[in-house]
C-alpha cells in the first residue's frame, strides 16, 4: 500500500511544481489593459485577488472574482478618484448566447460614475436611482455575478479610503 502511494506523491509534487510561476488567463488579461509599472501593489484578501494604486493616488485598479452561472467571473473595476471609470471582464466562462453579453460595453457601462460608498442593487427593468444595476436579460446570474465583483471592489475601495 505504501509502495503506490508514492508515486501518485510523486506525480502531485511535480504538477504542483509545473503550475508554480504560471499566470492565470486573467493576469495576462491585465497586464495587456494597463502598464503595471506604473502602479503600487495593495494588499488585498479574497475575493479581492490583486489590486493596485497609481503613484499619485488617482487610479485604483481593482481584480475581484464571484460565482458566475458556470465558473468564477474575474473582473477589473477600474476607479478614478474613487469612482468607477470602468469595468472589464478578465476571465468568464458563461454561456455563450445569453452570458456573453457581460463582456458587451452595454452592460459594463451601467457600472460607470458608482461611488466606493455605494451598495449596489440588481434591477431587472428599469434602473430608478444610481446604485441599481439593470440585469442583462436571459442572464440573471451572470450578470449578478458581475455585480458582485464590481461591488467587493467598491468595499475594497470604501474601507481602503477609510483606512488611509
């Protein structure tokens, strides 16, 4: 018995090996969408996975992830002065009819001008005060999932400002 477990330790150990120093789809995402040389590394717990500041402290970007319909959906919610500039997706794996529709530039829009001290609401119709946030239709948890990411970064950013 002893005799078989060590190569399946074995054949562990080397994978895990493999896999050390390599980025994730969603890091190489982001280091094509900003220059991060030019910012400072934060630290962060989960669900926020990386985040950094410029050095003159205008720009925050900030990579949060929550449950999508399928898989994790990693997003980058980029502030400027402590209001969201702009949301991108990094990494999804959703549907590709209805769940697509999170990385369209209609959706991520609706995240725009959202302060850090804001609690954001998922709507399904019309959107009536700031912080809601109309679903993409057929895509309810893709789209909440989106919104959860975009509002762990918006926490992120109200304790971090808080902090400071």
């Amino acid at each position: 018995m002893k005799m078989r477990l060590v190569p399946v330790l074995i054949l562990c150990l080397l994978l895990v090996a493999c896999m050390e120093g390599q980025t994730m789809p969603w890091e190489r995402e982001l280091a094509q969408m900003a220059d991060l040389e030019k910012y400072q590394l934060l630290s962060v717990e989960e669900p926020i996975l990386v985040a950094y500041r410029s050095q003159d402290g205008s720009e925050t970007l900030c990579v949060s992830r929550a449950a999508g319909y399928k898989e994790d959906v990693v997003v980058l919610t980029w502030f400027q002065d402590g209001t969201v500039e702009q949301v991108r997706i990094l990494q999804e794996e959703e549907t590709e009819d209805y769940g697509g529709y999170i990385q369209e530039e209609w959706f991520l829009s609706r995240f725009q001008g959202i302060s850090a001290d804001m609690e954001l609401r998922m709507v399904k119709m019309a959107k009536k005060v700031e912080n809601e946030v109309v679903a993409v239709t057929g895509a309810t948890v893709s789209s909440q999932a989106v919104m959860q990411a975009v509002q762990e970064a918006l926490d992120y950013m109200d304790g971090y400002k808080e902090g400071s």
